[in-house]
C-alpha cells in the first residue's frame, strides 16, 4: 500500500485508550465534560487529516521520514508512539456499517502541547511531514485474541546527541483498555454518534464532507510515558523510533540495541518508524 493510497483515506485517532497518557499529556482536564459509558472507555475520536477539505486538516500530514517542527514559541512537540490501524469502512445508508481492520504499522501522533486549543485536533496537523507512519505494514489475519498482533508490543526511543533513550513505556498491544471487537464496535459507533462536544467534532458531517472515503488510517492510542519521554519535548535534529515488534521473537533489550546501532537494521515481524526531526 502506497503513500499515494493513502492520500485518499481520512486519517483519525483515538483518544484515552491507554491507561495515563492523557494525565501525563497535561489534556485530561479537556475531557472533564465528556460523558462515556464505561470508565475504561477511550474518550474520543479527532481527526488528522480530511481528505478534499479546505482547511488545515486537507493537507496530508504523514511522513515515514521527518517531523517538520513548527519552531514557534509554543511549539512544544512531544510524540505520541501507538499502532495505527490501516482499515476499509464498509457503509450502508450513508451511515458506517462496519470497518475492516487490514493491516497494522508503527505510528507516531506527534502533537504540539499548545494551550488553549479548543479540539484535539488544532495540535495533530501543522502542515506536511508533520506525523509518522512506518513503510512497513503488517497484515492482519484476524482482528482477535488469537490473531497476529497479541504477541506484539510498542516501543519507543529518543537519539539525541547519539544517546538512546527510552520514550514510552514499552507496552504489550493487547493492553489497551479497548482492543478488537470492542475497540471495533466503539470505532463504528463514534463514527455514526460522536458529536461537536468540547475537545470533539462531529465525525459523520467529516465523512459526508469528505464523499465517503472507503479507508481510513486510525491510532489508536498513545503509550504512557517514561519519566524521560513525559519531561523531554522534540528538539530539531532528534531521531525518534517507533517499534511494534513480536515479543515471541524479540526483547525490548532486542529492540533498544536495534535503535542504538548506526544504520537501524530492518527486524523482520517488526513495523519500524524511524524519523528525523528538522
């Protein structure tokens, strides 16, 4: 699948669906208001990227190679490393029926920690190269608990200044609050529901706005932090890395000497994003 394909399918992501990203984020207060069903539940979904709209979410942000920082005084860039979804979305009377996850990918939902903004989405997209997502896909077999991904985890790692470090907390993919058919489920329902309220926006009027698109890209959710990752903003000239590898073949010690060698070497059952900051 091409970056060109791409182009062609909105591109959204989730909100809350790993256990203390939001708080570490400084955005759980946007949330206050946000009224959901079950505690454990994901807040939301924002879009990144409106395919043919006119505003700042039409341009297409994603980038396997850079993150072009805004250099503005609230231009605090953190990344956000989490699983994006590659999915086909399946309608029937111009409402969403259901979607298909097809494959998986290393992704990084780079955001700015601006203040004041009044939608998740005002800090995901400032222009091109301004989010990640690897060149390497993965197919799924089944979006299930016996499917390929239970044995995949996330990692994430800063190089600066040639020092490796740790990010993100490394997380097993299976660990958040919402996964496979009840992630799925959600997914649809939000799609069809979710209203203009607080941080969100109203995803139907997107979808219409955007004719119908057949695919999407959605994140869904960013790891919690190491204490280095919730503390260290990207600076020009960083290197990042997103992992989701199979822990049946490899460790996260694996992994971390994978991002500290020179020239990153390609592991095979592993989505690698690797980007410079510029």
């Amino acid at each position: 699948m091409s970056k060109e394909h791409l182009k062609e399918f909105i591109g959204l992501g989730i909100a809350g669906n790993f256990a203390h990203h939001l708080e570490q984020a400084g955005e759980a207060s946007d949330f206050v208001n946000i009224q959901v069903n079950d505690e454990n539940a994901p807040k939301g979904i924002f879009p990144f990227y409106l395919p043919k709209s006119e505003t700042f979410l039409g341009t297409y942000p994603l980038s396997s190679q850079n993150i072009k920082h805004p250099r503005t005084k609230d231009g605090n860039l953190q990344m956000e490393p989490e699983v994006a979804l590659i999915c086909e979305i399946i309608y029937e009377n111009n409402q969403v029926k259901d979607i298909i996850p097809n494959f998986f990918t290393a992704y990084n939902d780079c955001s700015i920690r601006k203040e004041g903004a009044k939608k998740i989405s005002e800090k995901k997209n400032w222009g091109e190269e301004t989010k990640g997502i690897s060149s390497q896909i993965i197919p799924i077999d089944k979006f299930e608990e016996d499917g390929i991904m239970e044995s995949y985890h996330i990692a994430s790692f800063l190089k600066r200044d040639g020092i490796v470090y740790p990010y993100g907390e490394d997380s097993a993919v299976k660990t958040y609050n919402y996964i496979y058919g009840q992630l799925k489920n959600w997914i649809v329902e939000k799609l069809n529901t979710q209203k203009d309220e607080g941080p969100l926006e109203d995803l139907h009027s997107y979808i219409q706005k955007c004719d119908y698109p057949q695919g999407m890209v959605i994140s869904i959710g960013a790891t919690s932090y190491t204490e280095f990752g919730e503390n260290t903003f990207l600076e020009v000239n960083d290197e990042i890395f997103v992992y989701i590898y199979d822990s049946k073949k490899y460790t996260f010690n694996d992994i971390l000497a994978n991002a500290k060698t020179e020239n990153t070497d390609k592991l095979s059952n592993c989505s690698l994003l690797h980007q410079k900051i510029i």
